[in-house]
C-alpha cells in the first residue's frame, strides 16, 4: 500500500513526529506551507492562530510536493491550535478530494488535545480512520528519543493491521 505523511508544523514538533512516522513505515512526507503563515516566535502567534481558528480560515497553500490522492494509507498530523487543527489543514480537507482512504491521525500539544481528533474525524467522513494519537509536550526538544520511539511504534503498529 502506498503511504505518505501529511502534516502542517509551526514549531518543528509536527515535523519530527512526521518525519519519524516516514522513517518508519517507508511513507511520502507531504507538508502544507501556507503561503503566509503567521509568526513562528511570539506571543501574538497566539493570537494570530486562534484568530483564524475561530474565524475558520482556510490559508492558500504552497502547491503540495505529492498528490495524497495517489495513496492509500494517510497519516495526518497538526499541532492542537485553540482546541483544533491548525488552519491549514481546513485548507488541506477542503482543496484535496479524500474518500476511500486509510487515515491515521495525530496531534501535538501543550495543553490539551481539544477537540482537534474529533474535528478531523468530521472532516475526514467517508474515510476510514484506522489509528489515533497525540504527542504532549515539546517531543522536538524534551525527550526527543522518547517521542521518537513513540512515533515510531505506533506508526508501526498502524501499518501493521492493514
């Protein structure tokens, strides 16, 4: 089966966890760039974030690398935005035809997961959605090998039930 990663990452935390997943399970590493994307450092970050959150934009993205049509099995990561996906992963579910798809999900936050797995799973209708995680914390900088195996494993035992 053919796999890919598709994910948004401000930080570098998604990133990792992606990137890792990709290592793993031999998949496509698909990331969305915004063509303006907010600030990386900064408070107003946060703001600007949960602004589009709450307003429901959905940023014009950089073309994508990769057709995520053209597979079969899809991990899809974000970090935990206001309670939800980033922004750029609404531009993602509304620009790019998915049915019929095997999709992994997973989130990174500080905080709280929210209801950003939920939102996804709404998103995603007509998909199926065959695993589910969340990275807490800082897995970039704070126990880095520990969220690495973390990704690792679970993206393994994902690919490993299909």
């Amino acid at each position: 089966m053919k796999t890919a990663v598709v994910y948004y990452s401000l930080e570098g935390n998604t990133d990792f966890v992606a990137q890792a997943i990709s290592e793993s399970v031999g998949a496509e590493l698909i990331r969305l760039c915004p063509k303006k994307d907010i600030a990386r450092e900064g408070f107003m970050r946060y703001l600007s974030g949960g602004k589009q959150v709450f307003k429901k934009e959905k940023p014009e993205l950089e073309p994508l690398s990769e057709n995520p049509e053209d597979y079969d099995v899809l991990f899809v990561g974000t970090p935990v935005w206001a309670g939800s996906f980033a922004p750029a992963l609404a531009s993602f579910f509304a620009d790019v035809n998915l049915s019929g798809k095997k999709i992994a999900l997973f989130t990174c936050h500080r905080g709280g997961p929210g209801k950003a797995a939920q939102r996804m799973r709404e998103a995603l209708k007509g998909n199926e959605i065959i695993g589910e995680t969340e990275f807490v914390g800082d897995p970039l900088r704070n126990n880095s090998e520990e969220g690495r195996e973390k990704a690792i494993q679970w993206a393994q035992e994902v690919t490993q039930n299909l």
